[in-house]
C-alpha cells in the first residue's frame, strides 16, 4: 500500500485515495502492520473530506442567504 504523506490538495483526490485504501483493506493482503497505517490514513482522508464538505455546505449557505431555494419549483416557473 502506497500511503501519502502530508495533505490532500483537493476533494477529488481525498476521495480516490480513500476508495483505493478501503480496497486495500478489503483485499485482506495487507500485514497488520499495514493495515493500521491504512486505517490511520483512511481516518485522516476521512476527516479532511467530511471538512470539506461542510466548509462547501457553508459557503451554500451563506450563498443562499441561509434559505435554501427549491429548484423544481423554479423550473416549473418556466
């Protein structure tokens, strides 16, 4: 398994290093070893996507003005 070090510069590449720990992990041929790093690191990529996502459902929110608009009806309109 080839852990990076350091940070993820985007969400993008969080979630696909994510993805390729889990199936590391699942392919049940990591040492134990290898398998706490894994863990360590999927739990890092983890905690960085899921800030991420808030900070991105924030910024949604200051956009919107903290209402959030239904976009059905708006095309309906149309």
């Amino acid at each position: 398994m080839a852990a990076k070090t350091g940070k993820t510069q985007s969400f993008e590449a969080a979630t696909t290093e994510l993805e390729q720990v889990v199936a590391d992990m699942e392919s049940g041929k990591l040492t134990l070893e290898d398998s706490l790093a894994a863990y360590k690191r999927g739990a890092e990529l983890l905690a960085f996507c899921r800030s991420r996502l808030e900070d991105a459902q924030q910024q949604v929110r200051v956009l919107e003005d903290g209402t959030l608009k239904d976009f059905t009806a708006s095309t309906d309109a149309n």
